[in-house]
C-alpha cells in the first residue's frame, strides 16, 4: 500500500487532479467555502468519485489547493525571469501574488480549520515565497534595475500590507495601484 501512495499518477489522473485544483480555486475563491464538491467535481469534468479518490475530505481539497497555489507562484519566478526583463518579470510575479493572496482570503477560514486539526497547511510557504522573491530582486539588482538597500523582507512586508488591505476581489486595482506604487519606489534611481 506504501507503495502505491508513493507511485507518480498516470498523466491522465494527473490532470484530473490538476482541473479539480484549478476548479475550486475558482469556485472557493468566487462562491465561497460553502460550494458543494458535487459542484467542484461538474465544474472540473470529472465524476464525484475521482474528486473524493483524490481528496477523501473538504479539508484535505482546501489545504491542497492552497499548497497547489503556494507552489504556482512560486514556480512562475524563473518562468517570468526567462521571457521577460528582470523589473518586469518582478512586476508580472506581484500580481500573480496578488491572485494567490485572493484566492488565500477566501479560504482563509477553511486554513484556519485544517490547522485546527493538527495538518499545517502553510508548512515552508513562507519560506518558498521569500526564495521566490529573493530570486526575482537578485535578477533585478544584477541588471541595476531596483535599489539595491531594499531587501526581500521589506518587499514581502509591503506585499503582505497591501494584501492585507486590498486582498478582496473587488479591491483589484487598489491592491494594483499600490504594488505599482511600491515598485515605483523600489527602482535605482540614476
């Protein structure tokens, strides 16, 4: 049994997993922690039974599309930093920061939840944020693109501000301004 647990899935059963995943973002995020798993498993186009072979629990779904989430943002870092500029690709991953930090705060009771339960949802996020982060103000300083007295702490405290008081969907283009505004005063300055 052991075994099988560790086994990789079949690429179809992978992406099963992957658009049941994206599909509760998507509801959790628009409709709230209420949204049937009936309704998550249509939505993803696939049977009830492949959404609970995969997550038997709510509880199991949350803190997976939470781990999912914390895991797509931090792998978009080198992605964006090989198609784009570094300040760019910096200014692309703040709002996809902000996506996740959305989809985080309507969740945010169900991680409670889980953690309540002795399950450490967040488990190295932080950590993978920070790298993420790191990576992204290396680039930038390397090509004298920001201010090189800024570090990555003082950048996640101002991401961590600006979601906090602008994390709601219908609070878009505030958080946006502000993070333009933050980025504005993180660049070199001649």
């Amino acid at each position: 049994m052991a075994e099988e647990a560790q086994r990789p899935l079949r690429a179809d059963a992978r992406r099963n997993r992957e658009k049941i995943l994206a599909a509760a973002v998507r509801l959790f995020t628009t409709e709230g922690l209420d949204t049937h798993l009936e309704r998550i498993a249509k939505e993803a186009g696939v049977g009830s039974a492949t959404l609970y072979r995969n997550f038997p629990t709510r509880e199991a779904l949350v803190e997976a599309v939470y781990r999912n989430e914390v895991a797509r943002l931090c792998d978009a870092a080198p992605t964006l930093l090989a198609a784009q500029p570094p300040f760019e690709a910096l200014r692309a991953w703040t709002r996809l920061f902000l996506d996740y930090v959305t989809a985080k705060y309507g969740m945010i009771d169900a991680l409670r939840d889980v953690a309540a339960t002795g399950h450490n949802p967040y488990g190295h996020s932080r950590e993978m944020i920070h790298a993420a982060l790191s990576a992204l103000m290396d680039a930038c300083a390397a090509a004298g693109a920001i201010r090189t007295d800024i570090g990555p702490g003082d950048i996640a405290a101002a991401l961590e501000g600006i979601a906090l008081t602008s994390a709601g969907p219908e609070q878009r283009q505030r958080a946006e301004r502000l993070l333009d505004l933050t980025l504005d005063g993180l660049k070199a300055r001649p």
